[in-house]
C-alpha cells in the first residue's frame, strides 16, 4: 500500500497536473440530540448517529494554467470539496495531491485574528502560504490600495464588517499571486466597483498562468473564467468537462423540491 502511494506521488510530481483527486469520500455524522453525541464520546463501541455522505469517491486532475469552475446547488459538496484542498478538514478516504503555494478565498474571518489590525493580519494570512515576512512587505502597500479600507486598514478586524474582511482576503491572497487560487463565491462579495477590480485582477494572474479553482452560483461568472467545469450534486460528480455542458447540467440538476428535477447526463 505504501509503495502504490509513492508511485502516484512520483507521477503526479512528472505530470502536469497541479491538483490531483483520488477518490475522496467525506462523511459526517449526524446525531439526533447533543445527548447522543455525549453518548458516542463516552461508549465508541456503540453508534449514536447517521453517516451524511458529503463528497462520495470524488476524483478529478487539474493541470496548471487551468481555470476550473465547481457548480451545483446548495448541499452540492462543493464547500466541503474547498475545505479539504485547503486542508482545513481532511477526508474520510481518498487521497490529494497538490502542487505549488496554494491561496484560499473562502469563509470570510478564516485564518483572521481578530484583535490583530488588518495590517497585521496581512502578515497572519502571508505566513499561512509560507510567504516570508519581508516579501509580504514589500506587497503591504499593494494589498492595501486594493483592499480600498482607508483608515480600518490599521484597525483590529473585529470591528470590521463581513465585506471589508472579504475585499481584505481578496486583497491578500490575490495580490501575493499563489500558483493555484481557490475562491468560494467570494468574487460576488462588495459593491459593483469592487466586484470589476476583482473580476479584472483575477482575469490578469489566469493570463498570466495562475491556476483557477473557482465555486459560484453565477454560471456567468464560471462562463467568463473557465474552459472547464464540473458539477457535483448531492456529494457525488454528474459532469465533468466543457463549461458550456456544464452550465447546462448545472441548470437541469435542480434539488428536489425546486419543481424541477432532471439528472442530465
């Protein structure tokens, strides 16, 4: 077993693949009442809750320079998909791959220390991509025009507002140019000025060869980056390949309840 897991290792090193997902299932657990949960901590040898499949033996390979959209309705597994490239939870089964300084945009506060300014915090979220101090210097300036907070830009973030901790995240992780960009619905995030910064400023990394991961509800927005696209619904993949099939899969794959229901494909 070890030794089938170098060998993906060394090929996924000799590929072109800057991500690469085998298999991945996440499941979570379920319980009736907090009771249960007590239950479960106190007698492992019995179950006191239901398994939710999140993600259901995912496996996708994204090569650099690609810009991929992730699509599906709410309870898709699309978040749960981000968390685990961002490795802020880890899968039930399955294994990833990862190549280069990967940057985060998702749940807005993450990785923030609160009573830090949001200079400060700059430096928090540069250290959670390995970017040395002194490089993270030299972009303070830079993030701080694009962030566009004025005077908070040196107030503790806990007085911010969930808009001004995003155009701050996007600010960090987009000015300080990672190899593989990872945004979860945070380009829709601020007014319509902010919006086409943002919009313009990731068009400019993709062109340049950043690689894209990019979650939205908006099929405009994952026509506009992306060549591919895959669809989840209800933890599992339903399409994976050109964006305009999958915009139209994404459309036909309503969840139950909406009156419209349609598995394409």
């Amino acid at each position: 077993m070890l030794s089938e897991r170098f060998s993906e290792l060394d090929f996924f090193k000799k590929s072109d693949n800057v991500i690469s997902v085998r298999n991945i299932s996440k499941i979570f657990p379920l319980y009736d009442n907090p009771l249960d949960r007590l239950k479960q901590q106190m007698f492992r040898s019995s179950t006191y809750y239901k398994e939710f499949w999140a993600l259901r033996n995912i496996s996708f390979d994204m090569k650099k320079g690609e810009a991929r959209g992730i699509m599906g309705h709410n309870g898709a597994g699309k978040s749960t998909l981000l968390r685990i490239l961002a490795g802020t939870i880890s899968p039930s089964a399955g294994k990833i791959f990862i190549k280069g300084r990967v940057g985060a945009i998702m749940t807005m506060g993450s990785g923030f220390k609160q009573d830090f300014t949001g200079r400060e915090n700059v430096y928090v979220l540069g250290a959670l991509m390995d970017i040395p101090n002194d490089r993270v210097a030299a972009r303070m300036e830079q993030v701080r025009e694009f962030a566009g907070l004025g005077i908070f830009f040196d107030k503790p973030v806990r007085t911010y507002s969930s808009g001004m901790l995003a155009r701050l995240a996007f600010a960090v992780y987009t000015n300080m140019e990672p190899d593989i960009l990872i945004v979860d619905e945070a380009i829709n995030v601020g007014d319509a000025d902010f919006k086409r910064k943002c919009l313009e400023h990731v068009s400019v990394l993709v062109e340049k060869g950043m690689s894209l991961l990019l979650v939205s509800h908006s099929p405009l927005i994952v026509e506009q980056f992306c060549r591919t696209a895959t669809v989840f619904r209800k933890g599992e993949i339903v399409f994976d390949g050109d964006v305009k099939t999958a915009v139209a899969v994404y459309n036909n794959n309503r969840p139950s309840g909406s009156g419209k229901e349609h598995v394409a494909f």
